[in-house]
C-alpha cells in the first residue's frame, strides 16, 4: 500500500457488527440454498424467485449501511467542513441504486 494513501476506517460497536453479520449470515445461506437447487435439477423459475430475494437481502443491507453512514461518518466529516464527503455519497448512491 502506497503511504500516502489514505486509508479509512470505520469503528462499529459490536451490537452494530452483530446485526450486520447476522444479516450476511442469512444471505450466505440464501446463496447456498440456491446451489443446491441448482445442483437439484430445480425449475428455473423457482431458482430465480430465490435469486431475486437474495438480491433484496443485498440491496436491504446496502441501504442500512448508508443510512448509518450518512448519519455517522458523513455527518462528522460535514461538520469538520468536509465538503468533499458530499461527493464520496453522490458515489455511494449510483454504486447502491
């Protein structure tokens, strides 16, 4: 890594980390559900109404995380006059929507 690069950091509390991981958890295991109705020989049909919720799961969990960024990173660097954060979210949103 490069030492002048920036690197950013953001501190969670374990309540927040639990609740993350226990979403990604579900996720994962919506993922395998759809190997094994794959491996299964299952209808398409089906293995996509699986993968159109997995893809929820994912943009569910993506919104979260936004939020909770705009209200706690975002809003730090705002009030540190950190204009240049508004163009990291204009990023954020076109790589989430």
């Amino acid at each position: 890594m490069d030492t002048k690069e920036c690197v950013k950091i953001k501190h969670r509390d374990d309540e927040e980390k639990k609740r993350f991981i226990n979403r990604i958890n579900r996720i994962e295991g919506q993922l395998r559900g759809i190997k094994q109705m794959i491996e299964n020989d299952v209808y398409c049909d089906d293995i996509l109404i699986q993968i159109s919720a997995i893809t929820n799961s994912i943009k569910s969990l993506g919104r979260v995380i936004l939020n909770n960024h705009i209200k706690s990173c975002v809003k730090d660097e705002l009030i540190k006059g950190n204009d240049e954060i508004i163009d990291e979210v204009i990023n954020s949103f076109s790589k989430l929507y």
